[in-house]
C-alpha cells in the first residue's frame, strides 16, 4: 500500500480518543455485560448510571452492535453505562428503569432503520425482527428513534437526549419518506433531540460525554463534528460565520423574442407592444445599407479584467456554512429537494466539507437545523480500541433459554449471522446511489491492523461456544476495500468526487490487494481453523486489478458459491446507480471460472439483481431477463428498489431529477426527467422479469411484450423468453439449487383439489436490506447486520 491512511490528513486532524483522562467512575471497573436491570447495577456497585442507552436492538455484547460499541467506548472512559434494549413504548415507566442518568440518554433506533426493519419493499409489515429473540416481529415501534426520544423526555425532562444510529443519521435534513410519500423535517426537530449524533459516533460521543461531564451545558456544545442540533435565530454561537446563500437552483433572466429580420423598424416595435416615432431616422438607415455605406462601427465585444487593487478574501472553509432550502421549500418543490440533496453528498469529504444549515418553520416558531462537517475518520490505532474492548461477543444472558443457550428459540438471528464473523474495515468509496453505507460511515476506508484482526479470529476461535473452525466472513461493508485509499493525503483530503470507482477506478486510487492477500494467508494458517469464507459483498470491478487476489479468493475462500452484485445488465440504470458496466462482471466471471478450474473445484457465481430501480425502463428489465435466460440463471432472491432516507436515488424517485449532475429547471438534454418505476402494476412487471421462470409471471409479461411490441419473444423454443402455453397445475416454482433458494410453495390437497400455501407476508429474501435467511433457508443476505444498502 502506498499510503496509509494513518498518514493522512485525517490522522493529524483530532483528538485521539485515547487521550481522554477517565472519569472518575473508571474505579468501578469493566463489566461483564453491561447492566440492564437495577439488580446488575447493585452487582457493580453502582448507585446509578452516568448514561442509559436505549436500543430498538436487542442487547448483544458485539463489536457489529452499534449500541454495544457505543456502550463500551463510554466505559473504557470511565462513564457508568447502562442498556435498555427494546422497551414497551408505550407508556414512559420502562424508561425509568435504570433511574435517572447523570449525564444523558443515548438513543438509537437499532443498527437498522426501523422502518426498513418493519415494512416491505412494497409497504408491507414484516413478521420477523431479525434483531429480536425468536425472530419475532412487533418489538419496536414505527419511526423508533423518534418515539424512544418522546418517552426519555418524559420520563426525566431535564436530562439531554443524544440522538445517534443509522436512522438518525439519514434523517439528519429534511427528507423524502416512502412510508408517508412526503417531505418529512429533519429528524432532529421531529425527536426533540438536544443533539444529533451522525455516522459512526465514538469520536463524537466521547468528545461529547466528557464536556457534559465537566458541566458544559448541552445547548453550548455546537461545535463537534459529525453532530446537528437546532439553533434558533440569534443565537451568539452562529456570530463570525460565512453563509452561503444555496436556497435556489440557477434560473434562467429574462429571454427577450428573436427579431424577425424581415421587419421595418416600425413593425419591430408594434411586433413588442411600442411604437416607433422615428421612421424617417429608420428609413434613412435602410437606404444607407442599401447603398452599401457601413450603418454602424463594427461591435466591440466588452471584456472584464480583475482588479489588481482589489483583493478578495475567499472565506475560510471551517468557518463557511451553506444554506439549503428550508423545510418548506424542499416539501412543495421537488426541484429543490433533489438540489439540496446534492448539496448535501458534496459536502461528505471530512477534509473539505462545510457546515450545513436548514431553517425548518416560519415566523415566530422559525429554527435553524444546523449539521456539522462529517466526523474525523478513525485512524488504525483507534480502530483496534474499539474493536479490542472486552467484548461478551453474546447475547446478554436475561436471553438465554433455561439451558442458558442462544441456539434456540430464543435465538437471535442477526447475532447468528456474525456470531463467527470478523469486521475488519469501515467505509465505501463506491458511492453506490441506492446504498446508504457512503452517507453513514463515509467514504474513507478506516482499517483495523493485521494483528487486531488476527487476535480477533483467534478470540472466536478460544472463547466462542459452538465454533466448529469455520469463519464466516472476514469483511465489511465491503469484501475488498481493506487499506485501500488515496495515494495523495493531500488529493484525499480535497476530493470532492462522489465515487472513487465509477465511471472508472481513479488513477488515484491504491488498488493493492496484498495486506488482504497476507491477512488471509495468516489467518486460514492458524491452529484450529478449517476454512475462512469471504461472506461480505465483493467489489469485483477492484478485485479484477488484483488477479493474485481473485485467485486466492477463489482458490481458498469461496465455499461453492460466491455471491456479487452487478444489479443490471443496461447502462440506462446502471449510470443512475454509479455501477460498473456488465462488461467488468464478464471480466471477473473469467477468471473466476479459471482458478476454480485450476482447484479442481465445482464453484459458482450467483449475482445479484435489482428492479424497479430510478432509471430501468421495461426495455431495460426486458433486456435483462433475456441476458439472465442466456446465462442460465434463475433469480431466487429478488429485490425491489427500496427507497431509503438520504440516498441519491431516493432523491431521484421523488424528484424526477438527476443529483449526480447539475439541478436545473430546464426540462431537455442532460437535464432529461429519470424514468421511476411507481405503482404496484409496473414494479410487479419489472419483479416478473426477473423472475421469468415463474410460470405465476407468465400472464403479466405476455401482456408486457405483446404491449411493447415484442410478441417476438413468446414462444416455445429456447430463444424465446416465455412460453405461450400455461401450465394446468398449481404453477408452483422451486428451484434446483435448493440451498440458495427461497422455498416454493408447498402444494397441499384441499377438497380434493391441489392448491399452494399462501406466502407468509415479509419472508423474501432480499440482499440490500441487510436480513438474514429466513426459516428453512441456508442462504445468507450479503453484508453483516446493521449495513444499510
């Protein structure tokens, strides 16, 4: 690698969160779970908690845990932490039952959104809760965040309430909700919140908890980074900075009508509504031109030059702020809403990204939400303290069934899913536009060193019951992003771009995949480990750089099936989602095929597919499906584009507008409208396409071709997409490789005729909201929980 992150500008640019002096309570020692009940507070010795968090998760003691993180960050600076995990909301009792914290309430809505975590991609509940004991659905409330804020208020009104997790952080300006079909306000004013806290928080929380801790009031903490708070107007705080004025897109000034050459100065002037008294002057002109003589001195172009007596001062970034358009502007304009939300993705870099302001209300009840630049990444040292904090690396044992296990109906999948898995990066550089990794952990890859990771695999493999020498995924939100970054600290720092990969892969971007290659090498090599899968989503259009890399992928880490994520086959979607062209998925699926020829291994490829994405006209599924049939794939898991809070391509479904290129009220050329998939008819078809195979699909798509004029592909023979004929049974579809397969209906005879069981609403497999398999599956969802895409 070339350069490290560690000597960034990143690296010089905070306070390192081990350089705090502890708080007194650090006398109390470390707690084997933190408490979350008054008789483990009495165990400890505690007489009440510094801080409570309140969780829509259940309590996990693992690094994948945001809440667990969080928790044991403020206990290795010496804060009393306790845990309310999942609550009766209901009323405000359940919030009282640590007592009242000393300092203040951290509150987050869970590692997931708590609207994706409940509701379909077509708007329908789920009835699991993959963070809950049992896989039971209902534990947390809609909009958690928002309602676990509401009854902290209530329970103990004078304690601050710090708002952190995935959902706070994407809701962090005023945003478009699928679930309503509106503009929502920042969540920020809707919570009630003293302060906001986004992005992955340790940085900010400790700054935070040691400055309450010394009393500082919570109103006068307006300067850490990676937070947002209200501020209301005249406010001293806001004295000494530079606002730039972003409330409107360009608009075109006044277009006066082209003069018709044809006509007589006087018809010119009838022609625009004024009359003309000087027609003799006119006449005398046109004779003149008649004659040959010059009318008029020939047309000097005027030309502006600087000043050099005048010097301009641009405004330093750290004390600039850009006003976007207000609440109310953003809620009746679309147009606006996509502008602000490209405003808002071009200040993500930490190096250069500047203060953000949105007044939300007018008149008297008129506020400002204030959002500070992006936190500071983690360096590696950093990296390794919090991931090397006494972990439980379990469920807290009030979960436990009578055998005091976790395997059973007390189970919680999602810690299932990483119960034997190793998190060893942070971070997206792809800037995918449906995924929300880039606007929650950045875009800056923060790693963990080598022998953390190595001490991590060796703690699984010593101290975790039911280890039986497999890891499940040494990863991230990426497979293959460890210690990759900018080969210029100061191009890194001043970067602006939203993707580091797309069109293409920066000349400026290190694509060595040797530290991974070496972290693999060590860690399958150690005593008492059998095999180590790669389980998170791989980025093949980087692996591809590293054909050593791919070999050793695929040689040594692939445990038959690997899954990767092309989403489409046609460039018209594929630019909206800032992914490579199919042609970078042909590349790796070579040599993939070669060094699992070279094993002697039977392995595969299972990509992953989206529909309905902004941008997919039914050409474009259609093309797809026809591209699928021709490689013999038969998708299983299908997922519908979900609009999440933030994302650029939720920007794009509501406003219709591109935000990766310039907003403007102009309605041709680059400026064209993106093509969105509404309503429950067309995302059906576009669900079908992918799921030709499916004779319950056949009807809905012969009707589509025949409608878009390729009856062409409806036939019998292998070229056609569909066939003409309907099966007489019960169209029921299962397919061969069962392992990786959501299960098909079982038939079931019923007053003697063959019928299929109902789907359970929610049970579909999907691989960007983070789930895990469903019931009666093997398959996992790629990523780790927690990682929204």
């Amino acid at each position: 690698m070339n350069a490290p992150v560690d000597v960034s500008f990143f690296a010089r640019a905070a306070k390192p969160l081990t350089s705090y002096r502890k708080y007194w309570a650090a006398r109390f020692g470390t707690a084997k779970f933190l408490p979350t009940s008054r008789e483990e507070m009495a165990a400890l010795g505690w007489d009440s908690c510094d801080i409570v968090l309140v969780t829509g998760d259940a309590y996990v003691d693992h690094p994948s845990f945001g809440m667990a993180v969080i928790g044991r960050m403020l206990e290795a600076q010496g804060f009393r932490v306790g845990i309310i995990a999942q609550p009766d909301w209901t009323s405000a009792e359940p919030f009282r039952a640590l007592g009242k914290p000393n300092l203040f309430w951290g509150v987050t809505a869970g590692n997931m959104d708590s609207m994706i975590n409940r509701y379909t991609a077509d708007r329908k509940i789920r009835s699991d809760d993959a963070y809950t004991p049992g896989d039971v659905g209902g534990a947390r409330p809609d909009r958690a965040a928002i309602v676990y804020s509401q009854r902290c208020r209530e329970a103990f009104p004078e304690v601050p309430i710090v708002l952190g997790g995935i959902e706070g952080s994407l809701r962090r300006i005023a945003h478009y909700d699928y679930w309503s079909d509106k503009v929502r306000r920042s969540i920020v004013v809707d919570a009630k919140c003293d302060l906001l806290l986004y992005g992955n928080a340790e940085r900010a929380i400790v700054e935070v908890a040691h400055r309450l801790a010394a009393r500082q009031p919570v109103a006068e903490i307006t300067d850490v980074r990676g937070t947002a708070f209200v501020r209301r107007h005249g406010d001293e705080s806001a004295q000494g900075w530079f606002e730039i004025d972003s409330t409107s897109v360009d608009l075109p000034g006044r277009v006066d009508a082209h003069v018709n050459p044809y006509l007589m100065v006087s018809e010119q002037a009838k022609a625009n509504g004024a009359t003309c008294a000087k027609e003799d002057e006119a006449q005398a002109v046109a004779d003149q031109a008649n004659a040959g003589a010059p009318v008029n001195p020939p047309i000097q172009t005027i030309q502006f030059v600087a000043n050099p007596s005048v010097k301009l001062k641009v405004p330093p970034r750290d004390r600039s702020v850009i006003r976007l358009p207000s609440y109310e502007q953003v809620k009746s304009d679309p147009i606006l809403y996509a502008h602000a939300n490209r405003v808002l993705h071009l200040e993500t870099n930490p190096g250069n990204a500047r203060a953000l302001v949105q007044a939300h209300g007018e008149g008297h009840t008129a506020r400002d939400v204030w959002i500070n630049p992006p936190p500071i990444p983690l360096t590696t040292a950093e990296m390794d303290h919090v991931f090397d904090l006494p972990y439980a690396r379990s469920p807290h044992p009030r979960y436990a069934d009578e055998q005091g296990s976790h395997d059973g109906a007390t189970k919680i999948p999602a810690w299932e899913m990483i119960r034997f898995s190793v998190n060893i990066m942070r971070g997206c550089f792809g800037g995918c536009t449906f995924c929300s990794i880039t606007e929650h952990e950045g875009r800056i890859i923060q790693s963990r060193s080598e022998e953390s990771i190595i001490k991590e695999v060796e703690a699984i493999r010593d101290s975790v019951s039911g280890f039986t020498g497999t890891i499940s995924d040494l990863g991230g939100p990426t497979a293959n992003m460890y210690r990759l970054g900018c080969k210029s600290p100061e191009i890194e720092a001043a970067c602006r771009k939203p993707s580091c990969v797309y069109p293409g892969i920066c000349s400026n971007l290190t694509t060595n995949h040797d530290p991974l290659i070496k972290i693999y090498r060590r860690a399958r090599a150690l005593k008492g480990i059998k095999k180590i899968l790669i389980g998170s989503g791989l980025r093949y259009d980087l692996a591809v750089q590293s054909p050593e890399y791919v070999k050793e992928l695929v040689q040594h880490h692939v445990g038959g099936y690997l899954k990767i994520a092309p989403e489409h086959t046609e460039q018209g979607p594929l630019s909206k989602m800032m992914k490579p062209g199919i042609g970078s998925y042909d590349k790796f699926k070579q040599m993939f095929e070669k060094y699992s020829e070279e094993a002697g291994k039977k392995q595969y490829l299972i990509p992953y597919f989206i529909a309905a994405h902004p941008g997919t006209s039914d050409s474009d599924m259609m093309n797809l499906a026809i591209w699928l049939k021709k490689n013999g794939f038969r998708a299983d898991q299908v997922q519908t584009f979900y609009p999440s809070p933030m994302a650029t391509a939720t920007a794009m479904y509501h406003s219709n507008r591109n935000p990766l290129r310039k907003i403007t009220r102009a309605g041709l050329g680059e400026h064209e409208g993106v093509d969105i998939v509404r309503g429950e008819k067309r995302r059906r078809l576009h669900k079908a396409f992918l799921r030709y195979h499916d004779p319950n699909n056949w009807p809905l798509l012969r009707d589509a071709l025949k409608a878009m004029g390729r009856a062409d592909l409806i036939g019998n023979g292998k070229h056609h997409l569909i066939p003409t004929w309907q099966p007489l049974n019960d169209c029921g579809y299962q397919s061969a490789r069962r392992k990786n397969s959501t299960p098909a209906p079982q038939a079931k005879a019923v007053a003697g005729k063959t019928v299929s069981d109902k789907v359970v609403k929610g049970r579909l497999l999907t691989q960007h909201t983070g789930l895990p398999p469903r019931a009666g599956t093997a398959s996992r969802a790629s990523g780790k929980p927690g990682k929204p895409r």
